[in-house]
C-alpha cells in the first residue's frame, strides 16, 4: 500500500490488498477515495476582528442604557426616558400643537388645501394669507372654528376670489384639542403668524353651536359678530362681542342677533 | 474545546440567558397583566369580550387571518401608524390581554385590524368576508363564501341575509345568503378590534 | 483494541481501519439516515406544492377559493410547516446524526429508537398539516401544528435526544471537533425551546401580548439555534473534507460558536419592533442582532480562509458547490437580518415581503442548500452506489440556485417598495399592494423553479435507492477532480 499521502488512493489499487477485509466490510469506492477527517488549523485570530468585536460591545452598551426605558415593564417608549436613567417615564410637557396640527392636517386637510396651503385655483381655497384663517377683517377666531366644526357651503370670497364649494364638517371627528391644534398649525404655517386657538375656546365654540346641523355659509358667518380668544378675559360668547384692543382689525359693528 | 462539563454549562447559560429575558420575564411582568378601570367612563378596559366576539376568536386563528393583517399599533417615534390613523396611541401589552392568541402579525398584505371596530359595520364586514374584490377593488383577500350559505328564500327572507351583493357570488333571485355562525362571530369579534380607551402606559401623542 | 480488520490482516494500516470503521459507521447508520432523508424529501415536495399554491393565490386571489381547507390562511401556514419540520428538520437530523456518527467515530447502536422516532415524527407532521388545513390551527407563527399533533413530534424528539446522548457518551476519546459542539449545542436546545413554547402557547397559554414575545423567541431560535448549527457543523465538515485541508482557525471557531450561543437566542424580538413590548425587551433584541455580526464575520472568515485556493472545487464537487453557496448565503443573510433590526430601516422593511425574503434566503439559501450538499455527500455511503447522473445534479443545483435567487430578488424590491408606500401616510393602502403585485408574480415564477429542482432531486434520489444505472468506480462529479497540493488523502 502506499505510504505517500498525497496520491489519493484508487480502487483497483487497493483491491487485492482487502480482499479479505471485504468479505467483513463492504468498503466501497466512495470510502476508499474520501479524504481524512476533518481537523483543525491553529491560525491566530487576526487584531482587526477583535478590534471590530470590542467597539461592538462598547456600542451595544451604550445603545441599550440609552435605549431601553430605565429597563422598566411600563415604559414601551425608548424615547420617552431622560438619559439619567430615571425609572419611570418623563413626561415631556404637554404635546405641541405644531406637531400635532400638522399630523392631522395631513391627515384630513391636505387632500384639498395642499401640502402648500395654497389649495386649488377655482376649487379650494388657499389658506396662505388667508384672512379667514388669520382672523382679519370681518374674520374672529369664532368664526373659523365655526367653519371646521361645522363645514362651510355656498358662494365665498378669499383673497378677493369666490370659490363655491363645499367642505365637510369636522366636529364629529376631530376633538377640541385636535381643531385647536390643527388651527394653530395652519395660522403659524406657510408664513403665516397668528395666535393660537386652545382647546377651551373650541368647547366653548361647539357648546354653543350644539344644535348647528348644516354647514355655515358666508352670509350667515358675517351676521355673527367677530370675536377673539383675549388671553386676559375668558373667552367671549357670540352674544356679547368682545373686542380685543390689541388687535389689528376693525373693532366689531353694534351687537347683533344673538349667535346665529 | 475538550472539557465538556464547560463546553455543557456554556450551551446551557447562554440558552438560560435569553430565555429569562424573553420567556420567563415577559411571563411574570407582562403575562399577569389585569385590566384597569377607565377614569372617565367607569369601565374596565380593555372591555371583555361578548361570547360570540370571544368564540369569533378562534374563527380568526383558524382561518390564518393573522398571515396578511397585523394587530399593532407602533409608535410614533418608530413609524408612521397613528399619522396614518391605524389608532390614536400605540398599543402596549395590556391591549392584549383579552386575545387568545395575541393576533401581533407580522405581515401587512392586508391593512391593520388594531381598530378596524371603528371603521366599518357589520354589513360591510359580512360584504366584504363574502366577496373582498366587490367591495375593495383591486383586492387581493381570499373569498369566505364558505363561511356563508347561498340558500332559496323560504316566505320571508331570513333577517340576516346578506344585502346589495355584487359581482359573480350574488344570490340569483329567489336565493339568498346567509351567515353561519362562525362569520357571525367572526365580525363580532372584528367589531371588538377598538383599542381607543386611554391607558396610563401609552400616553395619547407619543411625539418626537 | 484489536479491530475485526487488525485481526485477520495484521499488516493493515492505520488509513484501512479507519476507512473500515468509518465503512462500518455507515452501514449501522444506513436505515435510521436514509428513513430521514426519504421523508424529508417528501415533505419538501409537499411543502413546495403548497408554497406554489399559496403563493399563486396571492397574485389570482380566486384561485382554488371555494374550500374553507383550501384558503390563504391555511395553505401558508401548511407550507411553513411542512418544510419546516417535515423538510428541513428531518434532513437536519439525519444530517446531523450522520455527522455525529462519524465524528464521534462510533458506529450507531440502538438504531432501532432512531427509526421509531422517524416514524413517529413524520406522524406528527402528518397530523400537524392536516389539523392545520382542517381549521385547528391556533394562527403561532412557526407553531400552527394543533395541540394534539405536538406532542407526537415532541416524543419523537425524545427518542432522538436520548439515543443522541447515549452516542455522545460512547464516542472514541479525543479531540472534540467544531462541528460537535455545534451539533451538541443544536439537540440540546431544540427540545428546550419546543417544550417551553407548548407549554405556554398552546398547553397554558400566557395572556396578553407575552405571547409574541415567547413566540418570537421560539421562532427566531428555531432558525439560530436548530437549524443555523447543524448548518454549521455541516459546513465545517464538508468544506475540509472534500478539499482535504484543516479548519483555517481553532481560536475562530470558538469565537464563532460562543457568540452565536450568546447573541442569537436574544435576537427574537427585532420581529416585532415598535410592538407592545416594554422599551428595553426591543433595544436588547436589536443590540443582540447587531452583536450578530460577530460570528458571522468569525465564521465567514474561518471558512473563506480554509477554502482560499481551493476555490476550483467547486467545479468539480456537487457537495462542494452546494455547501459553499449555503455557507455565502449564510453571510449574506445574517449581515441582512442584523441591518433589518436597525429600527430606522425596520420602520420601512417590516410587514412587508422583505421580510418573506429575507426568510427564504436564510432557510432555503443556506440551510436547505446546505442539507442538499451534505445529502449528496452521504447518500452514496449509505447506499453504497454512486449518484447515476451528474446532468441531474447540475439541473438541480441550477434550478435551486437560479430559482432562490430571483425569489429572494424579488421579494426584496417588492418589499422596499411596499414599505415605502405603507410608510407614506399620503399613500392609499391599496397603493402598496398594487405596487409590490408584479414581484408577486416574479416569486411565483422562481416557486415554479425551485419545485422542478425538487422533483428533480427527489427522482434523483428514488433513484439511488433503487440502485438505478451503471455501477461506477467513481464518484459522481461535475468535472474531473484537480486536488491542489498539499491535500490530506487518506
């Protein structure tokens, strides 16, 4: 048989040698020609790799102490912990109502009034500017909430442009604190700047206009005297207008009707 | 590596690791969770389910629904879900306190279910179980006619016959379709899918 | 010891005993191994029906739609099944009870245990997929087989794990070889997973959403701590055995294993990221699947170094061929799950069919690719005849290789795509589907592929068995084999 390990050996090679051995075991081609066993090679593990391997390990524990709640079973948000790692969840203030107005601006406004604010010629109206919304003229902060609780139908000019369209009413979806939010955004958006609209003036708002069914047309909305959150006085009633003297419009025309 | 007692007790504690953390910790602190009562309405939430919403469960497991629409509202740090109105707040573990199993879902071929007992009747749930691409165009969920019977109009119809069907399933004149029991649960259970009530650990706008 | 061999020729070398030992480790191995393979190839062929069927429906959602047995919601979860435990653990444990025969150089004893697990495990599979269609399927990701079908596979198990370490215990004194540990590892922690998952998913569930943590970590640690192993410990001895070289590094395959040992069970919840878990349960899962690149580096490096030069076996050795692209498959989809945990890319892959691909590279790519070279390597040795046709193992290899790729191709950009459009919230959800269905038809094509492969290999097999062709001297190669220098022959 052959001593030399490097010639793989071959059948017929070994054929008269086993013979008797393959009357016990059938030792057949595939084993006759298989390589030895594996083993295992002694090369060091290269610098580079445990390099690698520990920057990993500092990076892990620095992600999960950052990450992980104060490891505690109440906090699912990771983000919601200071980095002091204080147990329980911090609270970050109350949310803002840039953020939350826009959320829910894309969520139910985009879709006619643009990502731009500008709306649709000849269709919807742009807000950008918008004396509806920045409560100038014969515009109060009433009226506007009144718009989105409510809707708004028939002929209306904005920016000196008539549009005729309809808008559908929010009240019934979106909460005080949602028309407040959404309302703020759009006055503080695409450069606009205007106060912002709470939560308070808003249930004020739809208490009073409980039984408002149809949606508010232009003429009816001028009939309302305008009013303005006034942040010294508990926001006013449609009944007994409030003028704020700071601000930059007209003051209100006589009392009118009660709130239509 | 020839010391096998070392080689042994090193499979065993790397497993043990893991299985604390994931297995045995979760069972204890997330596992015995109770419901809570709502502060402003008084009652316990999440609610119980009614028998037949409970028995619609089952339905749901058995008819893998689980495979194309997820349960689970992530936050808003993480994802886009409550800007795109899946639920107003993510959903934590005690949501899932009711679910036998927990329906989380990891595929979303079809929408999340978190709160679609906030979107849609009953009559579109039967509509939609019987014949989706009638009243979802273009959608590719599996039929459930099986979960109906199509059958003769005996006198009066029966009062939960399926109304306004369309398209190649629709009841020739004279027949009609009706729910078994088990689409009767399953929409049960499907109306159940409202998980809007306030809880303490999922504050309502989860910011970034 | 004085062997059988030693006593009727004293002259005979230390090479002829082991070649008559290891003779004789194949014979006693021969019905338990073959048993296996027979059924887990029939169950992949089950398994790839099904697949072709569910993954036909979801492009013709009329498709075969009358029957409640025969809807999306059981035929996907049968698919995943079958080829799950009636594939590709079957052919993982006549793999792997071969490799530790062999590697503990003792000939199989009491195979008669191993044969009634055999039957009793592919009972369970039976009765698991036909609950499954029937309607008990409880809807647990990777445990849909009902309760009454699981406790037939878990004693099945038993007998195997018994006689497992009754084998280890009467191995031959020695060096403990990378693979073993592998393997060791692997049988101990099967049972221990399924065990504790029936008990608190199916037997005694948990309530509330504790359940998808234990399910998660059960299904994750099916794929690394079941199936990744005996992948492993198949390609640790396949590659240096059919090249004739040593392992490039004992240090790296001690780093490779206890990395994966320590890191892969904690990575179950990059499933579920954003999910109704406390904050710290997700950051560990996603700290754990980064740390994944450890031992994935460990062993890529450990390999590629062990075959560097030899690169031209993979002209002529099947077994070669198929191990290497499962080994290369395996990089690519650990480096690929690790990057999916990173939450800011998870926010886009997850729910999608990224997802589903990356699920296909890893149990087809690697681990059935894998057991594909490992049974063309060992089926000869049982059989004692040599594979009849290299064509058909050339078809099959390219079918399979060809077919995956496209699948998991596919599945990729339709996920990318439908994640980004489910991550828009200006996009309709119908949008997302829409945009993902041509990818959809794609996988149902490379499906079609990959069956042929199957049913290929399978008629390949049958074949053997029945001992069909000419009797060769020689094993079946692609090409004529060119060892370079230095090999170890025996």
């Amino acid at each position: 048989m052959s001593e030399d390990p490097n010639i793989p050996e071959s059948e017929e090679f070994r054929e008269d040698e086993l013979s008797s051995e393959m009357n016990v075991a059938k030792v057949h081609g595939s084993i006759m020609r298989e390589q030895a066993d594996p083993r295992d090679g002694y090369e060091p593990i290269s610098l580079w790799l445990i390099t690698f391997s520990f920057a990993l390990v500092f990076w892990a524990g620095m992600y999960l102490v950052g990450n992980s709640g104060g490891f505690s079973s109440e906090v699912f948000n990771a983000n919601l912990v200071a980095w002091d790692g204080s147990g329980a969840a911090v609270d970050k203030g109350p949310p803002d109502p840039m953020i939350v107005g826009k959320r829910v601006y894309t969520q139910y406004c985009l879709v006619c009034h643009q990502s731009t604010g500008l709306g649709v010629a000849g269709q919807f109206p742009p807000l950008v500017d918008s004396e509806w919304v920045l409560a100038r003229e014969w515009h109060g902060d009433n009226h506007v909430v009144k718009v989105v609780l409510n809707g708004l139908q028939g002929p209306i000019t904005v920016k000196g442009n008539l549009y005729n369209n309809a808008m559908a009413p929010w009240g019934g979806v979106l909460k005080d604190e949602q028309v407040a939010s959404v309302l703020t955004y759009i006055r503080n958006e695409w450069g606009n700047a205007a106060p912002p609209i709470t939560a308070e003036f808003v249930a004020l708002i739809r208490e009073q206009n409980a039984d408002r069914k149809e949606a508010w047309t232009q003429k009816e909305l001028q009939a309302i005297p305008r009013a303005v959150i006034d942040a010294s006085a508990p926001p006013a009633a449609d009944e007994a207008p409030a003028a704020d003297p700071a601000a930059p419009s007209q003051p209100p025309a006589a009392t009118a009707a009660p709130g239509a | 590596m020839n010391r096998l007692p070392l080689l042994f007790l090193g499979i065993f504690l790397t497993f043990a690791s893991a299985w604390a953390g994931l297995v045995a910790y979760p069972y204890l602190k997330l596992g015995q969770l109770l419901p809570i009562t709502n502060e402003e309405t008084g009652e316990l939430v999440p609610p119980p389910l009614s028998g037949i919403a409970d028995a619609g469960q089952d339905v749901y497991a058995a008819n893998g629904c689980l495979y194309c629409h997820s349960q689970q509202v992530r936050p808003a740090y993480l994802s886009t879900d409550i800007a795109k109105g899946l639920g107003p707040r993510r959903t934590v573990a005690r949501d899932y306190i009711r679910s036998r199993p927990a329906f989380l879902g990891t595929m979303r071929t079809g929408p999340d279910l978190t709160n679609v007992g906030l979107r849609y009747s009953a009559e579109w749930q039967h509509r939609h179980l019987y014949e989706p691409g009638e009243v979802s165009k273009g959608s590719i969920m599996p039929a459930f006619r099986y979960l109906y019977i199509m059958q003769k109009i005996e006198g009066a119809p029966n009062a939960d016959a399926l109304k306004d069907l369309t398209g190649p399933h629709a009841p020739k004149p004279g027949y009609e379709v009706v729910p078994t029991e088990d689409a009767k649960a399953l929409v049960a259970y499907l109306l159940s899918l409202k998980r809007n009530y306030p809880l303490p650990e999922s504050p309502e706008e989860a910011l970034e | 010891m004085t062997t059988l061999a030693e006593s009727l020729n004293p002259s005979s070398s230390e090479q002829t005993l082991e070649k008559i030992e290891r003779s004789a480790i194949d014979a006693s191995a021969r019905l338990p191994v073959l048993l296996f393979f027979g059924t887990a190839i029939f169950w992949l062929l089950i398994g790839s029906l099904l697949a072709l069927v569910a993954s036909f429906k979801m492009s013709i959602p009329g498709f075969l739609d009358n029957e409640a047995w025969l809807t999306f919601g059981r035929v996907r979860p049968a698919h995943m099944n079958t080829v799950i435990y009636g594939w590709a653990s079957a052919a993982g444990i006549g793999v792997g009870l071969w490799l530790m025969a062999r590697l503990c150089r003792v000939a199989m004893m009491h195979t008669s245990l191993l044969i009634v697990a055999a039957i009793f495990w592919n009972l369970g599979v039976l009765v698991g997929t036909l609950g499954i269609l029937a309607g008990d399927s409880r809807s647990i990701e990777w445990l849909e087989f009902p309760g009454y079908s699981t406790p037939i596979l878990f004693i099945a198990y038993a007998f195997i794990g018994i006689w497992g370490i009754i084998m280890f215990r009467f191995r031959r004194p020695g060096h403990v070889y990378v693979s073993q540990w592998y393997l060791l590892a692997a049988f101990l922690w099967f049972p221990w997973l399924y065990g504790t998952v029936n008990i608190l998913l199916i037997w005694q569930p948990i309530l509330g959403s504790a359940q998808g943590a234990v399910n998660w970590w059960y299904a994750h640690n099916v794929l690394g701590l079941w199936f990744t192993p005996i992948g492993l410990a198949s390609a640790y001895y396949m590659i240096p055995k059919v090249i004739g070289r040593p392992i490039h590094s004992y240090y790296l395959s001690i780093l490779g294993f206890w990395s994966l040992a320590l890191f892969y069970s904690w990575n179950g919840m990059h499933h579920l990221i954003g999910g109704p878990f406390p904050a710290w349960m997700i950051s560990a899962s996603v700290v754990a699947s980064i740390m994944m690149f450890i031992p994935v580096i460990t062993v890529a490096i450990n390999h590629h170094m062990t075959m560097k030069g030899h690169f031209g076996g993979l002209k002529w050795s099947p077994t070669l061929r198929f191990t290497v692209f499962g080994a290369m498959s395996y990089t690519v989809v650990s480096f690929q799950g690790s990057l999916m945990a990173i939450p800011t890319l998870n926010q886009i892959t997850h729910f999608t069919h990224y997802t589903i691909g990356h699920s296909h590279l890893g149990l087809y790519a690697f681990f059935t690719m894998m057991m594909f070279g490992a049974m063309y390597y060992i089926t000869p040795r049982l059989v004692g005849w040599e594979w009849p046709s290299a064509n058909l193992i050339r078809w099959h290899f390219w079918l399979a290789a060809i077919g995956i790729l496209v699948m998991v191709g596919a599945l990729t950009l339709g996920g990318i795509i439908q994640g980004l459009a489910l991550y828009d919230p200006a996009v309709n959800f119908m949008n997302s589907m829409h945009f993902a269905s041509p990818f959809l038809w794609v996988r149902s094509i490379s499906g079609l592929l990959l069956t042929a492969a199957h049913v290929i290999f399978a008629v390949h097999f049958v074949m053997m068995l029945l001992q069909m062709g000419s009797k060769r001297g020689e094993p079946t190669l692609f090409a004529r084999p060119v060892l370079e220098e230095e090999t170890l022959s025996v």
